[in-house]
C-alpha cells in the first residue's frame, strides 16, 4: 500500500453547516430532490412489476392498514347489530 494512504489522517475535513437562508432552502431543496428521485424509481420498478406479472417488491402501507380497519369496523358493526337486536327484542339473548 502507499505511504502516503496509510499515514494521513482525515482531519482537515470541516463538516458542512448552513448558515444563511438561502443555504438552508438550497439543502432542503436538495434532499426534496433526492426524495423525489426515489419515489420515481420506486414508481417505475412497481409499474414494471405489474406489467409483468410479478410480485411486487414494494408493497403499500396503506393497503394493509386499509384493510385491517375495513375489517375492524366490519366486526363493530355485527357486534352492534347483535346488541340491536337484543334490545329490540327486549333484552332476551
């Protein structure tokens, strides 16, 4: 290996700190950006996916919570139409 690889330090590195506005907004854009990007690769592999009848690598959230309220209030509402029922009928099970 090089001498001079193996002996340095990384120490003159100075981090990076926003300090005005305009370089706040530019790194908000910036990250705004890169998460855009994502969401379109993401986007594409899926659509692909679909074309091709394939299973789907990223599965929504959404959907699944979706369907697990849908069913949650499908049982409140027997369980409130049983007790309807029982009141109608004047208490008797």
């Amino acid at each position: 290996m090089r001498k001079y690889l193996t002996n340095k330090v990384i120490s003159a590195v100075k981090p990076k700190v926003n300090k005005t506005k305009l370089d706040k907004a530019k790194s908000k854009l910036n990250i705004a950006i890169q998460g855009t990007k994502g969401s379109k690769a993401k986007l594409k592999q899926t659509l692909f996916e679909i074309e091709n009848k394939m299973p789907l690598t990223f599965k929504s959230q959404r959907g699944i919570k979706t369907m697990k309220e849908s069913e949650r209030k499908k049982k409140v509402m027997d369980d409130n139409k049983k007790i309807i029922k029982n009141i109608m009928r004047g208490g008797k099970k």
